[in-house]
C-alpha cells in the first residue's frame, strides 16, 4: 500500500479529535465515510466542518464541494470493504478498544491499515484479541487540532509490519503532516509525556503562589512557546552552548540538576485534592473571563499564520 493507493477512509467517532481528521481528510480530496453512534453527532459533525473548513491549509478542494465526499453512516459495517485506512477516534477505555479492533480485524480487508488516535494506550494492549492481520494496526496519534498541527506520533507494536508503517508515514506526509515514529511503545508516547512535565511543574509553581497563571502564561507564549516553535528544547540547548551540546550540558548541567532536584521535591500532587482546589482557584482568577469560542479562533488563525512562516523558512 502506498499513499497514493489510500483514496476512501473510515472515521471512527467524530469528538473533537475525529472530526477535525475528518475536515483534513475532506479538505486533501478524500472521500470520508463517517460513523458516530452519539445522539446528535452527524449535526455537530457538519457543524464543526463549515466552521473549520477555512483555516486547512493547502486545502485542495473548494467550499462548495467540502462536502460532497462525506458520508455519515449508523452501522459502518457494509462500507468496510471500500475503505483503505480506517482512523479510529473511540474513547480511551481498554474494554472498548479491544473490542472494536478484534472486530475490525476480523471484517475488514487484509490491506485496510488501521490507526487508533489514542493519547496514550499503546496498540499492543488493544490488539490482543485481533486474529486475522494485527501487522496492520498501529497508532496514529495526532496533536490536537489534526486539521492544523503538522504532528502525528506514528506508534507501532512489537508485530507491526514494517511495510505497514512506512504506508503510514507515507499518508499522513501526503496529507501535509510532519509524522515521527516512536521506536518502542511507552505509556503517553512522546508529545503528551513532554506536556505533562511542562504541566506538572507550572501546575506547581502556580499553587505555591510562585507565580500567578496569568504570567506563567506569558513565560511560554512570550518565551519558552516561540523559541521552541522553531527549535525545540534540544537545539535550543545547541544554540546556546555557542553551537557546541556537551558545552551546553557541561556548563549548564550542574544548574540544572539542582533544579530538578528541587522541582522532585515540590512535586504537584495529581492525588491532592487540596492541591487540585488551590490550583484551580488561582487559574479561574486567569480564566474566568475567557471566551473560549474566540480564544479557539484565534489560536486557529495564529497556527495557521505560525505554520505557513516555518514552511517559508
């Protein structure tokens, strides 16, 4: 299979995650067959597209025809055999997933590849009952949103095929993604274990009133946020040793394990809850006053405008 071999694929679920993968795939010329047992969910679905079909970049199909490949179904069953991925987008639950891979595994074709979206569950926990062709099933997780964030962590289990994620690669990067793969299956995979200790240590710092919420985020939108936009922690190390990594680490490793060393000892509890309460209390002072619908637009705008900078660069 090849990214030009992959013209139909099935969306599994359509939250926040599926349907901003269903607006990609839409606006890249696929045709997207749809499925979504929530109440509701094929009207929230059109919703988000019509809102969101503006901001995909390089879009290749009009506004007027955004629509026309997409097709909601109740049962996704009779449409298996026209599919050549199969996105999944279900809830994070291990019974759930189990369940929906062994029957996808046992009634699709063998050459359908199939990538779940989870944030954190490796495959190889969900595929234990897949009989037929589990070499096919891997992850495929996106940043969120997958209509505007380049990143898909490409995670495959022990008896993934080769072949299967090297087609993945392929198609995501035909879909404009700038995919990686994670060589060896670790809870959280890669994006989301760097977030939460980025996370972990503002949560702290916030509740111990070292700063307030309102200037840790300007230290990462005004800071760390636009240097690592272009180089990422490791190459901003690099450019900080003067181009020279060990002279970086030997200079400023000894700093830096005294503040690790002090960040372990003022750990933020995740199982306090007094420590949830304080926390929450001093970013409602921040967020009280948010207008989210306009803060999501903005952002859209701002990544869309940030992305096509690097892409010139």
């Amino acid at each position: 299979m090849t990214s030009t071999s992959i013209k139909t694929v099935g969306v599994i679920g359509t939250g926040v995650i599926g349907a901003s993968w269903t607006a990609l795939f839409l606006a890249k010329g696929l045709r997207v067959i749809v499925t979504d047992p929530a109440p509701g969910a094929e009207s929230k679905l059109h919703e988000y597209l019509k809102k969101n079909c503006w901001a995909i970049p390089n879009k290749i199909t009009t506004p007027d025809k955004y629509l026309q490949n997409l097709t909601f179904v109740e049962d996704i069953d009779p449409y298996l055999g026209e599919l050549d991925l199969i996105q999944e987008n279900g809830p994070e639950r291990l019974d759930f997933k189990r369940r929906l891979f062994a029957h996808l595994d046992a009634k699709t074709p063998e050459h359908v590849l199939i990538a779940s979206s989870s944030s954190g569950l490796p495959s190889s926990e969900f595929v234990t009952d897949c009989e037929r062709s589990p070499s096919r099933i891997l992850i495929g997780h996106p940043f969120n949103p997958p209509h505007l964030i380049p990143l898909v962590e490409i995670v495959p289990h022990p008896k993934t095929g080769d072949e299967h994620v090297t087609a993945a690669c392929e198609f995501y990067r035909s879909l404009g993604k700038d995919p990686i793969v994670v060589k060896r299956e670790t809870s959280g995979f890669i994006a989301n274990r760097l977030q939460a200790a980025v996370c972990a240590e503002a949560y702290s710092l916030i509740s111990r009133g070292i700063v307030s919420a309102e200037d840790l985020y300007k230290t990462m939108t005004s800071g760390l946020g636009l240097r690592w936009a272009f180089s990422g922690p490791i190459m901003t190390n690099l450019l900080g040793g003067g181009g020279d990594f060990g002279h970086f680490m030997d200079h400023l490793g000894p700093a830096m394990k005294s503040w690790l060393d002090n960040m372990h000892q003022h750990q933020f509890d995740m199982d306090s809850t007094t420590e949830k309460e304080n926390l929450k209390e001093k970013v409602n002072q921040l967020v009280s006053h948010v207008n989210i619908e306009k803060t999501e637009k903005d952002r859209d705008i701002f990544l869309t405008g940030l992305i096509s900078a690097r892409s010139e660069i």
